[in-house]
C-alpha cells in the first residue's frame, strides 16, 4: 500500500513514518513549521518514501496525493499550547480548514483515514479517568486562547464523525502527552522538553504554578502503536480512542525525576504561567485517560515506563540538542 502521512516530518508523524515503512511506501507532507526535515533525514534516500515540503491547505496538492494513496494518516495541525497561545488564528485556520479539506478529498477518493486528536479535547473536567463516549468537555472562555486549540481540534473530530456517518471508513485518535526521541520545545512534548534542556544545561528546571497539576506521559513507541491498532483493526472505524498510559504524575514529579536521571544539579523552581503564556492562561489540574476502550477494541496498552522511557529521551537529547 501506498500511505499518506500529513505532518510527517513532526515529532510523532516521523516516527510514525519510520514505522510505516518498515512494510510500506510512504509519501510525507510537512510545512516545516514545528516539523523539522532532520527528522526525517535519514530516510529521504529510501526509495519507498517521499517527502513534500508544503502545507496540507494546498488543496490542489493534496487532491494529487490523496488520490494517489491507499490510506491517509492526518497528523499535520498546530500544536504545542505556546504556539496555539501566541498565534491562535494560524492554529485555528492550519486545524480546522486542514482536517477539512483531507476529509473532503477522503471522502470524495472514498480513502480510509485516521485523524489524529488530542487530549485537550476534555479541558477542565474533573470526570477521571476522561472516557471517550461519557465524559463532558469543560472549557474556559472563549476570551481565552488557551481554549483555541480544544475547541479547534473538537470541530475536527465532529468533521470526522460526520463523514463517518457517510459511511468514510474514518477512525480518531485522542493523544496523551506523548514524549520521546525527536521532542522539541517549541513544538509537541514541551514540559518534558523543557525539563531535560534545563536539566542538561544546569539552569533552574521551572515548574509552573505548584507543580501539583497532574499528566499521564506516554512513551512515543506507544504513541505510534497504538495509532497504527487504531487504523488497522478491523471495527475499529467510527469511533474515537485515548492513546496514552494511564500512570499519573505530577508535573513536580516530574521534574524531580528528570532531575535525577540526568545527575543535573539544577534548582527545581517555581514559576508563574503568566510569565510564559502571559496573562488570563487556564491549565487543566489532572488528564488522565480511560484505557478500556483502546484495550478491548484494539489490544492496545502502554507498555514503556516514565524511566525508561524519560531515560531513552535523556540519551538523544544530550546528542541531539546545542546549547
């Protein structure tokens, strides 16, 4: 089969790539703008593989390629809640018209298709674990850019369901802090990108707020395994699976253990949100995600530890990042 992969260069499309083609070809599109191409460097000379550098809104583009394929992994939208926060109309546009022109030519090609969403579809809910099919999406203002991405990723799954009722074999992906190889700061798995480099370089490692706030991080090879079970099982379309391990820890926790595998002498710190989103940012005290769904329908269950797979990540960031 030939697949398509939007955001193909990022952080968890590269992977994905890198798995993909194991057993086939692949066609990655990536704009570049949190993707980075060496992330994919090491695979621009395989034969089964290509890349495109240019934005999945280049609807002619995507129409050429979408017809060409067999099935579609859309991964490509703005993320990263510093980069929604700082430009929210880009992130809104690249999201919403971006998911709606892939289904649009999905549906018209009649092409499977996943789409990647987010946990930040649960905001500020406090039904833990956050279910798929019951929990009640809480959100702050509208006022509020925080509330951006959210809100921009849910109309992107209502685009999905509703081709889905059209019988479009589509399936959803609900990722959980996924952090590993190839995270970047500015982009998907800040906190713990943010961590390490201070970690690393001897800087105070700054928690934000009391560091209470809790996160289930989720190793980036369970990332991808559990969205390749997603489009591959067979039933498994029209529906909407958490990805992400179900160990919660806090942010503090965090940063303590961060600290100790890297032998840093760094300071933990506390900071204020303001000072790095600026003002009127809300955060969501716990994410935890129901694993029953993934686990009955798909076979899928995080596998890697927080030590493990913090301590893999630790090892490519000390060859990876310059300070």
């Amino acid at each position: 089969m030939k697949i398509l992969v939007t955001g193909g260069a990022g952080y968890i499309g590269s992977h994905l790539v890198d798995r993909l083609l194991e057993e086939e070809e692949v066609c990655a599109v990536d704009n570049l703008t949190t993707g980075n191409v060496e992330n994919i460097q090491h695979n621009l000379n395989n034969p089964k593989f290509q890349f495109i550098n240019d934005s999945v809104l280049n609807e002619e583009l995507m129409e050429k390629l979408i017809k060409g394929c067999d099935v579609i992994y859309h991964l490509a939208a703005a993320v990263g809640v510093k980069h929604i926060v700082d430009d929210p109309l880009t992130s809104i546009k690249t999201n919403v018209k971006g998911t709606d022109i892939i289904l649009d030519l999905a549906h018209r090609y009649w092409k499977k298709t996943l789409i990647a969403s987010t946990s930040e579809i649960y905001g500020k809910s406090n039904q833990i674990p956050f279910d798929e099919h019951s929990t009640e999406r809480v959100l702050g203002s509208t006022k509020i850019d925080r509330w951006a991405y959210s809100t921009s990723k849910a109309i992107d799954e209502h685009l999905a369901f509703a081709y889905s009722k059209k019988g479009l074999p589509v399936v959803i992906v609900r990722y959980f802090n996924s952090y590993g190889p190839r995270i970047d700061e500015k982009g998907y798995g800040t906190v713990v990108a943010r961590f390490i480099k201070q970690a690393l370089k001897g800087r105070p490692i700054t928690v934000h707020g009391d560091g209470k706030q809790t996160r289930c991080f989720t190793y980036v090879d369970d990332t991808v395994r559990g969205t390749i079970a997603a489009c591959t099982t067979k039933g498994a379309e029209g529906d909407v699976y958490n990805i992400g391990s179900n160990y919660e820890t806090s942010i503090y926790q965090l940063a303590v253990l961060i600290k100790e595998l890297t032998g840093s002498s760094s300071e933990i710190t506390s900071t204020s949100y303001e000072s790095y989103y600026g003002k009127g940012f809300e955060d969501t005290i716990k994410r935890v995600p129901s694993i029953i769904n993934a686990k009955k329908k798909l076979k899928f269950e995080a596998k890697v530890s927080l030590q493990d797979g913090l301590k893999k990540t630790i090892e490519w960031c000390k060859k990876n990042y310059t300070f």
